[in-house]
C-alpha cells in the first residue's frame, strides 16, 4: 500500500520539489499551501504524515502541529524548520511532532527521515491496537468468569433445592404413616372426651356459665377432629383409580368447588386450559387434591379480591400447569419451608396442603417449582410427564 503523505509549506518550490521526490520514491503525496487549508485535506485523505513547515504567514507551524495532533492523533508529524530556529525544535517535539528536518535538506535525508518516522508510526499504531485488544480480552474473561460464576451459583442452589426435596419426599412418606396411625388412634379417645361433655352439659341445666364451658369442650373436640380427618385423608392412600383423564377437566372441576368464594371475594379469573391436550394416566380424585390445595392457598391470600389465573399448556413431553395469585406472596425465608409438613403462617392452617401436593406431583414423576415476590402474589409451576 502506497503510505498517504501531505506536505504543507508556503514556498511552492518546496512543494513542487517534495512532491516530485517523494512520489518518486513510491509515496501518494497531496500539496497544500497553507495550514488552514490543511486540516480539511486531512480530515478527508488521512495521511499517515505531514511534512509541516515551521515559518508560514498567518498561522504559526506550532499551532498548526498541536492542532494536527489533538485533531488526527493517527497522522504524524515532521516539521521543516529554517536555519537559526533551532532553539524552537525542542518545543516542536515536546508539541508532538515525531521528528524535524532543518532548510535546506537534502533528498537522501528526507526519504530517510520520513522512513524512519513511519516506521515507528507503524509500530506505536500496532502497539495501541494490541492494548485495545488486550482490554478487550480482559473485559470478555471477566464477563466469562462473572457467567461461570453465576452458573455456578445457580447449580448450587438448584442442586440444595433438589436435595431439600429428596429429603422431605422421604420425610413426609413416613410422617404420612405416623400421622395417619396417631390421627387413627388419637380420635378414638378424642370421641370419648366429646360423649362426656355432652353427658356433663345435659346434667347443667341450671347452671348455664358451666354449660358454655361444656359447649367450648364440644366445639374444641370438633375442631380437632376436623383436623384429624384431614390429616387421615391426606395421608392415607386410597387405592389408585387411574384412568385417562384430561387434565383440564380435572382443573375446572377443582375451579367450580371455588365459584361462591371467587365471586365473594370479588376474584377475577383467568383460566386457559385449551381442549385439545393429550390426556394422561392419572388419579383424578388425587390430581384434584393438588388443585384445590393450590386454589384455597391462593385464594386466602386475596381476601381483598385479586386475580387467579390457571392456565395449561403441552412443553415438549411434559404438560405444564400454572397457577398464579396476586397475593401477598411468600417471603423469601419462606420458600424453602412450605413443602414442609406442619409449616403453616395461619392461624388455623394445619400446613399439609403444600406437602401433600408435593407428594401427590412427585409420585406422578413430576415437579413443582414456586416463584414469588412479597406483595406481587405468587405462581406455582407443575409439571407432569406424559408418559
Ligand atoms: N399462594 C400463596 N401465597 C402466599 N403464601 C402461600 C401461598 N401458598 C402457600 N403459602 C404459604 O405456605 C404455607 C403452607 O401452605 P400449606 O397449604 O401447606 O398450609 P396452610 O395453607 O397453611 O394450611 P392448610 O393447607 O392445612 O389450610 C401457608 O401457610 C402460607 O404461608
Ligand atoms: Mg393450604
């Protein structure tokens, strides 16, 4: 490639002369006669240098090279100086000028001089390209370990959430024996307690204060029965009865035991549950549990109204079911624990829906995943294999 060189001194001798050499020599060479006249010639052809002279009418050669510089950092400069001026040099350099050549010069000294100076231009622009690169790098490994390291941490908390999981998948399989054989063995005694009140209560008739006691034994007794008997159904396995269902009918039946509290509580519902879906080999009594379980949840948290939204759709080879409320959501703290049997934040939670929907989606080879920000409700995700 033929190196762009400018010229820019008020004798047009020097000029005509520079010119002719230094094409000669192989150099694409363009003139001008004046510095102002200069910086638009540069700005447009970006000559690798400028041969500059000092002494010009109207602008000043230092002005001009500092103005060269600032503006073209890419374009060199070697500054002609007259005899006497050398006192000046020393200034030019520090200005920025690669080099200077002192009037009259000889050809031999001005091919050598521009050489030398592009060869170290050619160099110093290498150099500067190597440093950008080199930052470029660096940014781009940092980038890489910032990613590695957030995947990292990813996995970890993945990898904590599925053996949080496993331990509790075991855990609730023989808290459900416990649980239903105490529930089993607790209510028998628990009838006993409930007959006798009811014998105390009818020998109080003139004693009304103590029949209200009498009273409070009786509904206390129920209300812990209640319990009981959801803790038997829930933990007790009734026989499967799988059959082929469409999980969108089992979705909406679960919906319509809600109608009265949705349309109470002012709920708006958004359902998508399209028909066309495949249908799976499933409990529909048992898939139901998990909806309703999820459902009461939701809608406890929207007492104030709110929206429900349920949709179902096919990803891949699984049949994935959300449902969402806007809720005061789960605290961060929390997320880990709900699954959990027994944790409960309500007053009269027995805190065996979640748990229970976990075993029910996990004995269907499934998974379920919740995502929630306090005050922004929450979504639980499930997915069920096809096959
Ligand atoms: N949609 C939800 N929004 C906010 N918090 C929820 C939601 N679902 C569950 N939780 C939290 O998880 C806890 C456990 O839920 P889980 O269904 O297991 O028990 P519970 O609802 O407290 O009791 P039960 O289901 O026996 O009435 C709840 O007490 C509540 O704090
Ligand atoms: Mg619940």
């Amino acid at each position: 490639m033929r190196e762009k060189l400018l010229v820019v001194d008020d004798e047009r001798m020097i000029l005509e002369l520079t010119s002719m050499v230094l094409s000669s020599r192989g150099f694409d060479v363009a003139v001008v006669d004046n510095a102002i006249d200069s910086y638009d010639l540069i700005e447009r052809e970006r000559p690798a240098l400028v041969l500059l002279d000092y002494m010009m009418p109207k602008v000043n050669g230092l002005d001009a090279l500092r103005e060269i510089r600032v503006r073209f950092p890419e374009t060199y400069v070697i500054m002609f100086t007259g005899k006497g001026s050398e006192e000046v040099a020393v200034e030019l350099m520090k200005a920025g000028a690669s080099d200077y050549i002192l009037k009259p010069f000889s050809n031999a000294k001005l091919v050598e001089r521009i050489e030398n100076v592009l060869r170290i231009r050619s160099i110093e622009l290498r150099n500067k390209e190597l440093v950008l690169e080199q930052e470029r790098l660096l940014g781009e490994i940092e980038r890489w370990n910032r990613e590695l390291e957030e995947r990292v941490k990813h996995k970890s908390t993945e990898l904590e959430r599925a053996h949080h999981e496993v331990l509790l998948t075991e855990k609730l399989a023989s808290l459900g024996h416990i649980a239903a054989g105490m529930a089993h063995e607790i209510r028998n005694p628990l009838n006993s307690i409930s007959l006798f009140a009811q014998v105390m209560r009818a020998s109080l008739q003139d004693e009304p204060e103590m029949q209200s006691y009498a009273d409070k034994i009786v509904s206390e007794v129920e209300r812990i029965d209640a319990i009981l008997v959801k803790v038997l159904s829930t933990s007790k396995r009734s026989p499967f009865k799988l059959r082929s269902i469409q999980m969108g009918t089992v979705i909406e039946d679960s919906l319509a035991a809600f109608a009265d509290q949705i349309r109470l509580q002012k709920i708006v519902l958004h359902t998508q549950l399209p028909e066309q879906m495949p249908s799976i080999l499933a409990d529909a009594d048992e898939l139901g549990q998990v909806f309703s379980n999820l459902f009461s949840n939701a809608l406890f948290e929207m007492q104030e109204g709110g929206t429900l939204s349920v949709s179902l759709e096919l990803d891949g080879q699984e049949i994935l079911i959300t449902v969402s409320d806007t809720g005061g959501g789960i605290p961060e703290g929390d997320l880990n624990t709900i699954f959990d049997p027994f944790f409960t934040t309500k007053e009269r939670g027995t805190g065996f829906g979640l748990s229970v929907v976990l075993r029910i989606v996990k004995s269907y080879a499934g998974r379920i995943s919740v995502d929630s920000q306090p005050d922004q409700g929450t979504t639980f995700q499930i997915r069920l294999p096809l096959a």
